[in-house]
C-alpha cells in the first residue's frame, strides 16, 4: 500500500487526533504517500489501531499517547518524531471536542449530554451556558492545538528540519459560519484559524508553512451526534449543502495530503473548506 516515492517520502508526520475520523484518515494517507507517522490520541486503542493498518500496508508508524492539553504530552509527542524517525516535516492537529467531556465513538455519552443541555429558547440557551464546557472546549480544541504546535516547532527548531516544514490545523466552517456549530465549538475553531493565520506571519523566516483546513459536515463521530438533534434543526443543516451529502474523512485527508506536500509551497495563512460548497467567500 505505501509508495516510497510518493508525494511525503522521506517526511515525518505528527497527526494529533490520529485515532479515528479526519486524524486517522490523515495518518493512513500519509504513510500511503511514504511519509512515518506518530499517531497521537488520547485513546490508546483507536490510536493502536491506526499504527496497525498503517504497518499493515508496509508503512512506518508509531503511536503516542497525547493529552493536547499537557505541554509534557505534547513534548513527548515531537521528541518520538526526532528520536523514531529522525526528523519532523509535517504535523496536523486534528485532536478535538464537540462538548466538554466528548468522548469519540461513546454516542451514548454524547446523546446524554445533549439531552442535558439542550434548550429550545436560543437566548435562554445563552445565558444558562455551563462556562466549565465552555473552557474545556477552548483547552481542547484551541489551546490543545497551540501546545502541539508549540512543541513541534520546538523540535523542528532544535533538529534543525523546519525549512520547508508544514503546519496544518483542522479548523471548521464553523469559524466562518454560525450555524455550523456551538457557540464555544465555533469560537474555539474561529480561534484556531486565527492563530494559523498568526503563526503563518510569525514562522515563515523560520521556512515553515501553516494553513487550516475548515471543513464541512464530515461523516465521523463527531458528526453522528447530530442523530441526536431535533428534526427540524438536522434538516435546516442539511438543505444547506449544495452537493447533498456529507463529506468522507478521506476527502479531508487529501487536502491535507496536499498542503503537506511540497506541492503547495507557496500557500501559508491559508485556509480551505472541503464541504461540498456549504460555505463560499
């Protein structure tokens, strides 16, 4: 399955979130293309299972287990980059929460939950807004993703392999369009576009590229709760992709497959939406 000469060959990825949905689809797309992988997730299992179908295809993978939030985590995370596979190219954060306390793939969890949050009076909604899954959402999903990145320019840095290196966030079009997600979803992800736009203009004398990817309704975990939502609300969201029909993980995967490579050399501060023409600027 992995071509030596493909489009990462002779690169080291990072793949936050590596364990299920967009992360892993990534992780898989990347060995296909030659590149090692450190599969970082929370969950051992799904991350375990990620650097199993990747060596099963003749890939070189390695799995971390990774709490975004700890900056000890995330160093442990670079250093396996440097120390298994002796460089650091390309890292994408795909590590994230729809809730505080969102557990991937516990749909049982997730249905509870909203079920304890749910209030049909937007306004209403507002005010009684829990702010500790506020503040977990933003730890996770923006402060979660700037540790990463933090730790893995470091070691870029220090191995001396940043020149030409690549940085990719997995924003939403939820950054961009409100309904597209929760109020601390949305402000998390608008935060993480942000600070890739920031990070674009502070790391490039350093040769380092970083671009977002925002992407539309994907069929994944996170996108399964919306089982869970009323009719009505399901059904507006639904109407409102041109293509009619959700996205797969592995069409994520080829965009970042693209601004990992050397084919988008000059994109940075950069973001793109796959999402079936949901969101147009």
């Amino acid at each position: 399955m992995t071509d030596h000469d493909g489009r990462l060959a002779g690169k080291v990825a990072v793949v936050t979130g590596g364990g299920n949905g967009l992360g892993r689809a990534t992780a898989v797309r990347f060995a296909e293309e030659g590149a090692a992988v450190v599969v970082a997730d929370l969950l051992d299992g799904p991350g375990r299972e990620t650097v199993a179908r990747i060596e099963a295809g003749g890939g070189r993978a390695a799995f971390v287990s990774v709490d975004v939030t700890s900056r000890a985590d995330n160093d442990a995370m670079a250093r396996t980059a440097i120390e298994q596979f002796d460089g650091l190219h390309v890292v994408v954060t795909a590590a994230g929460v729809a809730t505080g306390g969102y557990v991937s793939g516990d749909l049982e969890l997730a249905q509870k939950s909203m079920r304890e949050r749910y209030e049909p009076d937007p306004a209403r909604g507002f005010v009684k807004l829990d702010i500790d899954d506020w503040q977990s959402v933003l730890d996770i999903n923006l402060t979660g993703t700037l540790r990463s990145l933090q730790s893995c320019v470091g070691a870029m840095l220090d191995h001396g392999c940043a020149r030409g290196a690549s940085l990719i966030t997995i924003a939403s079009i939820a950054a961009k369009h409100p309904d597209a997600g929760s109020l601390a979803y949305g402000v998390s992800k608008a935060g993480v576009w942000w600070l890739t736009k920031k990070l674009a203009r502070e790391l490039v004398g350093a040769g380092i590229r970083a671009n977002a990817i925002g992407p539309g309704f994907i069929e994944t975990n996170m996108t399964a709760l919306m089982q869970f939502m009323p009719e009505a609300a399901r059904q507006h969201i639904e109407r409102q992709i041109p293509m009619g029909r959700m996205g797969t993980p592995e069409e994520i995967a080829n965009t970042a497959l693209f601004l990992a490579s050397d084919e988008a050399s000059y994109f940075t501060g950069e973001i793109l939406h796959p999402d079936g023409g949901f969101f147009t600027e």
